[in-house]
C-alpha cells in the first residue's frame, strides 16, 4: 500500500471513521497496489477505534522449595 499526503479540493468521506474530510484539510490518499483502489483517511481519524492495551499482569511471588516455605 503507498500512502501519500494530499489536500481536499471538494468534501470527501473518511473510509475508515466515515466523517466528511473538508475542502482545503490535508488527508491521506491510501492506493492498494494490488486492486488498484483508492481509499481515503483523515491524517488523524477522530472516529478511529483507539488502540486498547491489556493491563499489566502483577508479579506473582514463587516458593521455590515447599520444605523450606514452611520450616
């Protein structure tokens, strides 16, 4: 996929949020090399899903000897 940054000369959809990139705003031009598509995205899409990262996982103590834990 080649991505390059271009400015709106009418109102154009988002493919990825669905909101209207306004003329004259900078968006990107995504072209799929492989079905000659065009698609276009906001530069930062207010609509696009966040990225959601799992939460730390706590540390949990090791007994490494059951004989010696409980002497």
């Amino acid at each position: 996929m080649h991505e390059r940054k271009v400015r709106a000369c009418l109102d154009l959809r988002c493919d990825v949020c669905g909101a209207v990139i306004r003329a004259g705003e900078w968006y990107y031009q995504v072209r799929d090399e492989y079905t000659r598509g065009h698609y276009n995205e906001h530069i930062t899409c207010p609509g696009a899903a966040a990225v959601i990262c799992p939460p730390p996982v706590k540390p949990v103590p090791r007994i490494f000897n059951r004989a010696m834990a409980l002497a």
